[in-house]
C-alpha cells in the first residue's frame, strides 16, 4: 500500500474519531446539565448527593447483601447483628441525651387514651401509614415517592432516633403535600423512644400528646397546620419498631 492510500483513509478515520469524542463532551454536557435539573425538582436526590460518603466501620456492614439496593420497589436496609445489643442501645441513649441539651431525657407522661386498635395495624407500605393517619390531605398518598435521601429531609426536632436503623423511607414535596415518612428500628425501648420524641417535641412547640392504640405506643402532635405522629411497637429480637410520619413540618 502507497503513503498516498494510507494518507487518504487515516484522514477520514481520525475526522470520525475527532467527531466522536466531540460527540461524546456534547453528551456529557448536557448529561450533567440534565442531572442538575433534576436535583433541583428532586430534594431527596439533592439531600442525598449532598451528603459525605461515609467509610465510618458502624456503617459498612449495613447494606449486606446489597438489601439496601434492591430493584423495583422501596429499598429496605437490615440490621446488622451486632447492632442489636445492649451496648447498641447505650450509644444510642447517649447520643439521645446530647440532642436534647446533655441531661436525663425526662419521661413522657402516661397515655392520655386508648382505643382498642392500632390505625396502623393493617398498613403495610408508608403510603398506607400516610393514609392511616390521614397525613397530608387527600390524595397525597398517591405523590409519595421512596429514597433513604427522605431521611435526611426530617424537621429538625423528629429526627430518627439516633443510631436507629431506618428499614425503608418515602415523602413528598408536592403542591400541599409535605409529607415524611421512616419505618426504622432500634435497640432502645419503645418508652424510652417515646421519652425522647414527647421531650423533643416539646421542646420545639409541637403541642405532644401520648397514647395507646391497640400494641403500639403512640406520640403525636404539631403546630397550626403541621402534624407529626410516632408509633412504637416491639418488634422482637430486642428491638423496637417505629414508624415516624410528618406533615407539613
């Protein structure tokens, strides 16, 4: 083959090439411009990418076997072993403690009601909990969208209970329809948890109250049109099950 032949198809191939990688910056650009839109209609997406990532060693066995990731519904996190136990539960006392000013977290008073059922004996899924307890309005139910990033969007004064485990979360920022919702666990007593959300509640406003309904322990409250309800039952193995719903907070 002459210099002349291999001139003549090294040209066009490096004009491809060329036009290929220009191809691809044009696509990465828009990609990234994209994706900014996105978060910005998306708090949950930004709350999450927001976040550090995180090497803590409490932290790296939580997704075992990948059950944080699973496809095609809201992604569920377990409980590592080791999570479970007393020592657990301590740390997540202590850390308890120093969200509310350092001291003794005082105890909730006694229920002031009880009814026979739990609204929440048959809800399985947190757009059921939203519905149970007619969190949001009408039709709010229906905007919920799920992401671990919802956690981080909590008011201030209902945050998961330290150290706790949140097992799936969801809300929503629709028109009307501030919603946030957590099913975690933890290995501290469901009183002791009451304890913590009626004195944190308190503390910021939101009028609690605490009562029975059926198995679970329940603290609920708010302030002008913003509500919040906190439902602790066991859920053996030593730990608690709660499921913690806000709206318009």
């Amino acid at each position: 083959m002459t210099d002349g032949m291999m001139a003549s198809r090294w040209f066009p191939l490096r004009n491809a090439l060329a036009a290929g990688a220009l191809a691809l910056a044009l696509s990465a650009c828009g990609g990234d411009a994209g994706q900014t839109e996105r978060e910005n209609r998306d708090p949950a997406v930004t709350a999450a990418l927001s976040d550090p990532i995180m090497a803590d060693p409490d932290l790296t066995s939580q997704n075992r076997a990948d059950s944080a990731l699973s496809g095609g519904g809201p992604a569920t996190a377990e409980v590592p072993p080791d999570k479970r136990g007393p020592e657990e539960a301590e740390r997540a006392r202590l850390a308890a403690r120093e969200l509310l000013g350092g001291g003794p977290v005082p105890p909730a008073p006694p229920p002031a009601g009880q009814q026979a059922e739990s609204r929440l004996a048959r809800a399985v899924t947190l757009e059921a909990v939203a519905v149970a307890l007619d969190m949001g309005g009408k039709g709010c139910a229906k905007s919920v969208g799920y992401g671990f990033g919802w956690v981080t969007l909590l008011p201030g004064a209902l945050p998961v209970y330290p150290r706790g485990h949140a097992r799936v979360a969801a809300g929503s920022d629709a028109p009307g329809c501030k919603l946030r919702l957590v099913r975690f666990v933890t290995p501290v007593s469901a009183g002791e948890v009451a304890d913590f959300y009626f004195a944190s509640a308190r503390k910021a406003g939101l009028s609690p109250e605490v009562r029975r309904e059926g198995g679970d322990l329940v603290v609920q409250g708010g302030k002008g049109a913003g509500r919040f309800a906190v439902y602790l039952r066991d859920a053996g193995n030593g730990l608690t099950e709660v499921d913690l719903a806000t709206s318009g907070l």
